[in-house]
C-alpha cells in the first residue's frame, strides 16, 4: 500500500484562515468572538477546526474540543461537558481542576452526568447551569485565550445550544472564542440549530462562513500534494468530488491503491472499497466502532467484541493503518476518521447486525465499571430500544430523564420523559406510569422555556384523566391550575384566566381547602406576572381568606404581596402598603425567607415605579437588599432589589449613584430572573449616558434569554429601551419597529398602563423625527394602533389612583406635543406645562427633554428668542448634571444652528480647529453664518429645509447663497459644494456618515 500523509493539506481556503485567524487575533486583544462553519458534509470544515486548533494551541490557548452525536437522546450539554472532562484528565489537569476549584463539585456532576445534590431547584435551575459554564469559561479565560469548538451542530442537544446563546449574549471583552460547525444538508430549514445560526447573523460579534466545495486549482493543489507527480489524477478527482474535499481525498487514496480506471462512482462505493479490502476481525471492529453513538474508549470495544487480545490489536492497527480508523486521544479509544464514513457503514449493517451490536453496548455499558463513562444512562436508552428490549429501553430512559434534570438540562429530560411515555404504552407494568411521565415531560419543557410544549402535554394528561371515572377533582383542579402558569410563561393571559376558572371549578365542593389556597395564590400571582392586575386582586383576597382560615403562613404572605401591589395600583394606595408591610411581617414570624423577599421587592418596586415616591422606594429597595444578604438571597433577590433602587435613582437624577449600584450587584454575579433585571436598569443607564455599545449588549442579552417570554414584565422594558436607543443612533424608523412589537405584546391583554405609557411616548417620537426628516413609512397601521393606545391611555388612567393617572397623562401630553412636531406645529406651552410636570414628579430627564422641545419649537416661530435661550441653558444644565451626553450634543447643536450662546461646554473630544486653520483660502471670506449655509447647502438641502435647521427666512438664505457664490466665485450649487470639500475634506466625510 502507498504511503500517504495521515492528515490532508489545507488547500483553497486562504480567505476562511484569514478569517479564522483574524478571529483569534481579535480576542487575543480582548474582543469576544463567535464563528459558525457552514457547508456540506466532507466540503473541509474539520479540517478548517484543526487549523485553527494547532494555531491556538501553540499560542498556549486553552481549547475545549467537542461533538455533538447523531442520537436525539444526547445528555444535557454533551459536547461541551465532554470537552470539559478531557481538558481536566489532561497533562494540565490538575493546574485547570485547581483553577475552578470554586466549582468542583458542581463540575464532577456536569462532566460526569451521574447524581448529585443540586444547589437550586426549579425554574432558575437551568439558568444556574448556563452561569455555571459560563463562568467557568471566564475563569478559563483569565488564565489564557479560550477557544470552544463544538463540531456537528446540527445534532447538539437544545441545552447545548442554550449555552452557545447565553454565551454569546454575555460575553462581549473576554478573551473567548467560540467555533461551532454544521452540515447544512442536514437538518431541515426549522432545525433549533438552523434558527439559532440565522438569528445570529446579525451579531456584531458573530460571523457565518459559508464553506462552499473547492475549486479546480485547489483540487489539483490536493492531488500534488496526496500524489506527487500524478497530474493525470486530476481531471478524475474533480469529476468524481465536483470540490467535495473528503470525496477528493478518498478518490486520490483508491487511485493510489488500485486501477483508476476501475474507481468506484460514488460516495458510498468509494468508502466501501476501502473498508472492504480490511481483514474480517479489523472490518468487524469498525463496524463496531462506527454503531457506537458516543465516546468509545478501548475497554467498551474491548467488551463490546469480547475481548479480542492480541487480534483485536492486530485489526484495530490495520484499520488506523488503512486511515478508516483514528485513535480518539480524548477517551483513549477510537473514532471512524469522518462522519460520512461512519453513515455508510452502518447504512451497509444488516438489520440483525444492527440489534445484536446495539444489545452486545447495552450490555457492556451495564458493567460497574462502565457507570462512570458519561451519559451512560441516556445512551442505555438508546442501545437497548434499538436492541428491541422495550422493557430496559423504558428503564434507562426514566433515569436518563432523572440524570439530564439532575444537572439542568430540562430540554433533554423531556425527551427523556417523552420517549418512556410513548415505551409505557407497550408494557404492562412500566417503570413509571404514562400520565406521570407526560406530567414530567411537561414541567421539564416549561423548565427549558418552552410553555407551548407544556400547555399541549398537560392537555394530553388531562385528556387520560377524562377518560376515566373520575375526569374532575382534585387531580383536575391542580392540572389546570398548572396549565394556567404555563400559559402565562407563554404569554397567553386569556387562555390562562379560563385554565384557572377551570381550576377552581374542578375543585371538591368541600375539603381541600389548602390545594384550594395554593391553587387560588397561584392563579393571583401569575395574573400579577401577566399584568391583569384587576383579576390577581380578586384572586388575592380568596386566597387570603383561606390562607387564613388554614393557617397557611406562606400562602398568607404570598396572597397579601399580590393583593397589596394590585390594590396600590388600582385603588388605595395606603391600604396597598399597608398590605404589603403586613405580608412582611407575616413571612418574618413565619420565617420565610422567599416570601420576606418578595414583600421588599413588591413595596420598593411599588413606591419607586409606579406610585413614583422615589426617596422612600429607593430607602426600602436598599433595605431589602440588606435583608435578603442576610437571608442568604442576596444573588438572587438582593440583586432584583438594587435593580429597583437603582431604577429609582436614574428618575431621580442622581445617575452617579445609579451607576455605582449596577456595578455593586453585578459584582454578585447574578443569574435568572435577577440578571435580566439588572441588564435592563444598566442598558438604562447606558443609553442615557450615551455607552450605546454596551447598551446594546445588554438588550440583546435580554432578548436572547427571555425568548421564550413574550409577556409584558421584560418584553415591554425591553422593546422602550431598544426603541430609545435607536432613536439616539438615528434610525427612527427602526425605533417604531420596536414600539410596535411592544404594542403586540401589550394587546394581548396588559393592565399596566404605567410600562405601556413610555413605550406608546416613543411611538410618537419616532412618528415625529420621521416626519421632520422628511422619511416615508410604508402604511402598516402604526400610526392609528398609536393613537388608540393614546386614547386607551387616558381612558385607563381616568380610573387609576393620583400618582399612577398624573404619570400616564404626562406621557399622554408628550405623546401630544410630539403629534404637534410632526404635523410642524410644535406648540411651546405645551411643552413648557410638559417640563414643569416632570420637574414637579422629581424625574429632572424628561424635564430637560421638554425644555429642549420647548426651545426648538420656540426657535421654529422666530419669536421669544430670549426664552428660547433660556430654556435651552436649562436642558443644557439638567443634561451636564446627569451627565446625559447624547442629550446633551442634541442641546449644543440646536444652541449653535440657533447661534444662542449658552453655558455648555461642545461635548466633542476636542475643538475644532481655528476658521483661519481649518478653511483653505477659497473659503476665507466667508462669514460663520455663511459657511454654516454652504454646509447645510452641501447636504442637498433645500432653501427651505436649510432656514428650518438655521432658524431664518427663506430670503434670507437666499441672501447668503448669492453672497456666497459672489465670494467663491461659483454660480451652482454643485460648484459650491465641490469647493467646500476641496477646502475642507471633513465636510465630504461628515456628509457621507450623515
């Protein structure tokens, strides 16, 4: 046999290195950075990998190496937790163990996927183990560049692909480098893979090459190099690859072992004909290998194949020799050299052959020692329901689905449930009856986010209880009370309020006064989640009485936090805090420390938002943070806690301090829930003072792991503030875009007139710089959903207690005076009632807002100018206190087009150059105002646009032009402008980036 190069060379793809190589380049200076390898089996993307593997290890890099396996069965987080455990078995082992030495034990649980304690339970669970990761690669990341490849994307596991999106969503400066590769042939359009790649195309951070087959030259560069001297091979193996690398390779190899006249034609005969020239033990060991789903060290094959000894030896090395086989250095075992290979031999398997390989794994894998191989139990599962057992398939999946919840992966314990659910219906005594395997299967899909899988198992469940004699009761009642929930997640408050009617309708008529109390608190605060503040009122004080009654401490405080939130918002507020301050006291006799946390964050959340009481809302939050460190809750509750000081610090204006609390509960590495919250008040911060990058890191963090939740407690925050931060990049139109998801989100049934009051504010400010810039929108409703919400707005508020209407009708009165600037007829009294409200609310950004709106609309009349000045100086002060920097350069550039003087310094980094320095000679008599008309003029605006920035009359600019063109000696506009660049090129420069 010829001799052969073990790895093929890297041919035609110097535009993909340079990539790859920029990439790693790049975060070694401390960007993070994301690339997917797209392409079709064998086109060369392991090889790309292996490139830049090499590359990053000699530049000392740590590399995490992992694959995803063609079995939907997977354990949880499979090819990241595997590379996990050959990076900690290898030569710096025992370095990187004690480097995460504040993870041991939650590590040995996740790379080995065996039982253990979980530290938290529930619906933040999986969150915990994405923060798990993800701290851990940042750890990793400290010490040296990470590189975290996961090879066959389109098999990872969906928690796997939850983590690559919560990294992606949370690193942004780490020295991290995530590669991930998927076949594109495979699987369909709507694979979670698929859809997770297109989504994050438009990251700034992430790049998609697409690896398409090679071409000619690079064809017959790989000939040269497989086959010196053999240019006759090249015609054929193009022919034969049409630019598939792995096919051209196999076709130089077959060349070179026999006739090439004689070559197979296809993929599957090319491979064949060379397993098929292996001896019958080293062709039975392949075929071994290539079933095996999973990491294959040598004792498994060994067990697998009875032993073997020597022979066994003997036919492994021939078919390492043969380059069918590689030695899988990670498990110390061994791999098939390429996907493709492995489908064709096992495509070539016998059905009987198929059966006795899968029973003689599932065997093997029952031996002790095999217990510590990862995800035993889920490829048990797999083995044996392929081996035909139902029984034992139906065994080791119930524990797979215990193991994969054990460590988070909810996702997959679905599956797991699903899978020993449908198998139940083949047994007579399953290991776990069918209706507890859907209830299961339903509480992990909605663990894993997803509420729509949920609601349907729970439907099927309760479509089992209905057909026997029992179909109501008490098993009905908490079934549909947990339909209701898993509604909510989704978003779908109308359906959830009939799942709970249904739930309190199935309930004994007598007795079951607990269930009845947990069933009705539930329904309260899933209502108060959703925003049906109304109906969680009504619920509350049912659940109260019983609570009560039953003497149910936690029930008691749970209902009278819902209740007394409800009933501050709606209609009393002293008797909403007086419900509130009660719920504390009965959970601190109780001693619970859930409940403690939930009446702080209720009150703060209450007095500092909506019932707009700052100072006390700020002093409470802060005191409940202090409390929950001591309860122990303070990465959890106490970071939601300094979430709501902080927002009430930013309407207070006092941003320094704002600013300082973010970073003092992102220092407590939040997680879940919490996290959102603080990303939210931090991309707050952000955009005001103008840190528009990080801003939107933060919101798209949010978006991306609150997907699944569309209702309106993080969804409404989310879309305003991305809306305002478009606004200040100039993109309006985009801005509307946003306000009108919010607006769907809203119309599926919200009270909270509070949230959706700023949101329908940045409608009619997008409306109104769409219309002053002249941009045309497509008629998709927006304008007329605008102004129902707007009348809806009043209406609601109308109803609503003192600070809560004063608030909403403040922004209704924005919503106004914006329609007044769109239709050019911006009225300043309007906005000067506008200010002095906000100053009266002690919210000093809005406030400067309106000053600034006064001032132009002011300015627009040509009158007044003296209180158009001193509005402007106002704005001008509020902004330079907050430190409100985009605000602020809006203020300066009015003040110098309206040419009125003003106590700011020019936020640009430094002045410009002096006119005598920065003007070539043709431009030296011209006056300032002069110059200004000949920049406005450059823009291609017209005399009336250009009177309308500068703030004079059509004639007078008129005047100017004629003057100008007499002193530049020029008689067009396009003569003019050509001078203006010629003598100052940053004039062409700030036109193009205009």
């Amino acid at each position: 046999m010829t001799e052969r190069p073990a790895t093929p060379p890297l041919v035609g793809r110097d535009d993909h290195v340079a990539t790859l190589t920029s990439a790693f380049d790049g975060v070694q200076q401390g960007r993070m950075a994301t690339v997917f390898l797209v392409g079709d089996a064998g086109v060369g993307k392991t090889r790309l990998v292996q490139h830049l593997v090499s590359r990053a290890e000699e530049a000392d890099a740590t590399v995490l190496l992992g694959g995803a396996t063609d079995i939907a069965e997977s354990p949880p987080f499979w090819p990241v937790a595997s590379a996990l455990r050959n990076l900690l078995r290898s030569q710096r082992g025992e370095e990187l163990q004690q480097l995460l030495s504040p993870w041991a034990d939650q590590l040995e649980e996740l790379v080995a996927l065996r039982p253990a304690v979980p530290a938290l339970v529930g619906a933040q669970a999986r969150v915990q183990t994405l923060e798990l990761l993800h701290r851990v690669v940042l750890r990793l990341a400290a010490r040296s560049v990470v590189v975290l490849v996961v090879e066959d994307l389109q098999w990872a596991d969906r928690s796997t692909l939850d983590l690559l999106a919560y990294l992606v969503a949370n690193l942004v400066d780490e020295r991290v480098l995530v590669v991930a590769t998927h076949r594109t042939e495979l699987p369909a359009d709507a694979s979670p893979a698929r859809t997770m790649i297109n989504e994050f195309r438009r990251h700034r951070q992430v790049q998609c090459l697409e690896i398409a087959p090679l071409h000619r030259n690079a064809v017959a560069e790989m000939v040269h190099a497989l086959a010196p001297g053999r240019t006759d091979l090249v015609d054929l193996v193009w022919k034969r690859s049409a630019g598939n690398a792995f096919i051209a390779e196999e076709t130089v190899r077959a060349a070179l072992d026999g006739d090439p006249t004689g070559l197979p034609t296809t993929l599957r005969e090319l491979v064949l004909s060379r397993v098929n020239r292996l001896s019958e033990p080293a062709l039975r060991a392949v075929r071994a290998i290539a079933l095996c789903d999973g990491p294959l060290p040598h004792r498994l094959l060994e067990t697998v194949l009875d032993g073997g000894g020597p022979d066994l030896f003997g036919a492994l090395r021939e078919a390492v020799n043969a380059g069918v086989v590689v030695v899988d250095e990670g498990v110390d075992g061994y791999r098939l050299r390429h996907g493709l290979m492995t489908d064709v031999v096992i495509r070539e398997l016998l059905p009987g052959e198929r059966m006795h390989l899968h029973r003689r794994y599932a065997v093997a894998l029952e031996e002790p020692w095999a217990r510590e191989l990862p995800g035993v139990d889920a490829r048990l599962a797999h083995h044996w329901q392929s081996a035909g057992d139902v029984e034992r398939a139906a065994a080791a999946a119930v524990a797979a689905a215990e193991s994969a919840g054990r460590v988070r992966g909810y996702a997959e314990a679905h599956r797991h449930w699903l899978r020993v659910a449908r198998l139940a219906g083949q047994l007579a005594a399953p290991p776990v009856a069918r209706s507890e395997c859907l209830e299961r299967a339903a509480e992990a899909a909605h663990l894993a986010g997803d509420a729509d899988q949920a609601v349907a198992l729970l439907a099927e469940r309760l479509s089992l209880l209905e057909a026997t004699d029992e179909p109501g009761g008490l098993d009905a009642a908490l079934l549909h009370a947990r339909t209701g929930q898993y509604l909510v997640a989704a978003g779908r408050g109308a359906e959830a309020a009939l799942a709970f009617g249904r739930a309190t309708a199935a309930l004994p008529a007598s007795g079951a006064e607990e269930e009845r109390a947990q069933v009705l608190g539930w329904q309260a605060s899933a209502l108060w989640t959703a925003g049906d503040y109304a109906a969680a009122h009504v619920s509350a004080e049912r659940a109260l009485e019983l609570a009560r009654r039953m003497g149910l401490a936690a029930e008691e405080a749970k209902a009278l936090a819902t209740l007394g939130f409800s009933l501050a918002y709606r209609e009393d507020p002293e008797a909403g805090e007086a419900a509130l301050r009660e719920s504390l006291a009965v959970a601190e006799r109780a001693g619970e420390p859930q409940e403690i946390a939930r009446a702080y964050r209720s009150l703060a959340d209450l007095l500092s938002g909506p019932l707009n009481e700052l100072d006390r809302g700020v002093e409470i939050a802060r005191a409940g943070a202090d409390r929950a460190q001591a309860l122990g809750l303070h990465r959890s509750a106490g970071v939601g806690l300094i979430s709501i000081a902080a927002n009430g610090l930013f309407r207070l204006g006092l941003w320094d301090e704002a600013d300082a609390a973010i970073a003092e509960a992102w220092e407590l590495a939040p997680s879940g829930a919490e996290a959102l919250e603080l990303r939210l008040s931090r991309a707050r911060m952000d955009i005001g003072r103008g840190r528009f990058s990080s801003a939107e890191d933060d919101l798209e963090a949010v978006d991306v792991l609150s997907a699944s939740t569309i209702g309106p407690r993080y969804r409404i925050p989310l879309l305003t503030l991305r809306a305002g931060l478009t606004m200040w990049q100039d993109r309006p139109d985009v801005a509307l875009d946003h306000v009108a998801a919010g607006l769907d989100v809203v119309e599926q049934g919200s009270d909270d007139v509070w949230l959706v009051a700023p949101l329908v504010w940045h409608g009619a400010r997008a409306r109104a710089e769409l219309a002053i810039l002249g941009l045309r929108r497509p008629d998709d409703g927006i304008d007329g959903r605008l102004r129902r919400h707007a009348v809806e707005l009043t209406r609601k508020a109308a109803s609503s207690v003192p600070a809560i209407r004063d608030t909403v009708l403040g922004f209704v009165r924005m919503c106004a005076a914006e329609d007044g600037r769109a239709l050019g007829r911006s009225d300043p009294e309007l906005w000067e009632s506008v200010a002095e409200f906000w100053h009266s609310q002690q919210q000093p950004y809005p406030s400067a807002y309106a000053h600034l709106r006064r001032a132009e609309a002011l300015l627009a009349q040509r009158a007044q100018s003296a209180a158009a000045a001193q509005a402007l100086r106002h704005a001008g002060h509020l902004a330079r206190e907050l430190g409100a920097t985009p605000f602020l350069e809006e203020v300066v550039d009015l003040a110098e087009r309206a040419r009125v003087r003003i106590d700011v310094p020019d936020p640009a980094p430094a002045p410009d150059p002096p006119a005598e320095e920065a003007q070539g000679d043709e431009l030296a008599a011209l006056t300032a105002r002069e110059l200004e008309v000949l920049t406005e003029l450059s823009g291609g605006r017209t005399n009336r646009e250009i009177a309308q920035r500068l703030f004079i009359s059509e004639k007078t600019v008129g005047v100017h032009i004629s003057r100008i063109y007499a002193k530049i000696g020029v008689h067009t506009r396009v003569q003019a402008t050509a001078v203006l660049f010629r003598s100052i090129p940053e004039a062409r420069r700030k036109r193009s980036s205009g």
